[in-house]
C-alpha cells in the first residue's frame, strides 16, 4: 500500500529512488513549473537530494503512501512526480516538465492513481490551485473533481497572497461531503460562479 507500481497506456507511475536525482533535478530546478508549488526552485543536486530525503524517502517508509514518479514507458525517466497525501485533506498534486506539458500526461497519470487510492479505501481527496493557474483546475475538471470554494491565503513560504480554488472527489460516505478546513482557516472565503 506504499506507491504500488501502475501502468498506463504511456506510463509507468512508480517510486523515485535515489538512482533518479538527476531526473528530479531536471522537474524542480525550472522556475515556470515550480512557479505555483510550495517550495523554491531547488539550485543544485545537494537541495534535490535533500528535497527527495525529506518529501519522497520519508514518506516511503510509511505504511501508505502514494508519492509518484511519473515515467514514460519505454523509457522509465521521471518527468513528473504525482501524490495523494495521507492527512486528513488528502490532497492531490502534480507537476511536469514543460517540455511534456500539452500531451494530456498528468490527466492519464491521474485517472490511475485516483482508481488506485478509491480501491484502497481513501474516502476522498482534495486539490488546491492558486487562481492564476489555470491549467491545473483543467487537470482536476478533467479527472472529475468538483469544484467546492475559493478561499484566500498568505501562502508560505512564498509569503505571497493567493486565492485558490479548492476541488475534491468523493470516493466512500456521503456523496455531497466538503472538506472545510480550508473554509474554515481563511477569512475571506466565497463560492465563485464558474
Ligand atoms: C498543470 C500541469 C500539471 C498540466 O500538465 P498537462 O500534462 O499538460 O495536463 P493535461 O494532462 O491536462 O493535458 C492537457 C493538454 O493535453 C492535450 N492533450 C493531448 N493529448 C491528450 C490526451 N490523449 N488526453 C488528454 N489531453 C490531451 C489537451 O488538449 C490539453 O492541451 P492544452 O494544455 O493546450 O489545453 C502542468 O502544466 C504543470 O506541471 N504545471 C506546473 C506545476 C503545477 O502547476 N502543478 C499544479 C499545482 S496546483
């Protein structure tokens, strides 16, 4: 129940090791798709390896996890990475090098790893993207995620304001159930017209 291996029609989505820094390097240096994500762009192999210590091996060690290098078949690189977190909000993220972006790559990574975590028994997981990118809302409407509300943040570490859209797909329980802590947090929080 830690990361099991899943095959896609393009894809392997599997565990990083510590054999694949090069190509974590290659995901996180690039400013543009790190732009949106909690963390700076890393400047060097010895941040990448400490990146891969604190947020992959770590949670490798758990009894479950789902923290994804996302492959290409035939060639078993990682160009992406995708996870389902085990907290309570069980949030869903992902991110790509731009040179794969357009080619519907993290849509189809997603449709197995959201089949994977439903078989496992998570009752449901939430996605947050910062209004100004777009793109990502796609990525959870295309994976049939509803959207729930707009809350406001002073995201850190960035220490930058943001709104974000908060999205999330019910596996098990009540089929309407939102998870509000989000909601709840934020002062300023509004269900936008979309
Ligand atoms: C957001 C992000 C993950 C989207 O990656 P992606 O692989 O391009 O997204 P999708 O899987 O939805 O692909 C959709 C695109 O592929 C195209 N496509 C081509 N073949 C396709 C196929 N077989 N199936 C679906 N879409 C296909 C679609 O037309 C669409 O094109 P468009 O981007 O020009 O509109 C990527 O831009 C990224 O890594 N951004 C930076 C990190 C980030 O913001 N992460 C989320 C933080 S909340």
């Amino acid at each position: 129940m830690n990361t099991p291996i899943l095959e896609t029609e393009r894809l392997i989505l599997r565990k990083f090791t510590e054999a694949d820094m090069e190509a974590l390097f290659l995901i996180l240096k690039d400013e543009e798709v790190n732009r949106f994500l909690p963390w700076y762009p890393v400047k060097n192999m010895a941040e990448t390896k400490t990146f891969y210590k604190e947020r992959y091996a770590e949670k490798y060690k758990q009894p479950q996890a789902y923290a994804y290098a996302i492959c290409l078949k035939n060639e078993n690189f990682p160009i992406g990475y995708m996870n389902v977190e085990m907290e309570e909000h069980h949030d869903f993220g992902y991110g790509l090098r731009k040179e794969f972006w357009h080619q519907g790559i993290v849509t189809e990574a997603g449709k197995a790893v959201i089949e994977q975590v439903k078989k496992d028994g998570l009752p449901y997981i939430t996605a947050t993207h910062d209004k100004n990118n777009p793109r990502s809302g796609n990525v959870m409407k295309k994976l049939g995620m509803q959207y729930c509300y707009s809350y406001e943040e002073q995201w850190q570490p960035k220490d930058i304001f943001v709104i974000f859209r908060m999205y999330q797909l019910n596996f098990y329980g009540t089929a309407d159930f939102v998870y509000k802590k989000y909601w709840d947090h934020s002062e300023h929080h509004v269900i936008e017209e979309l």
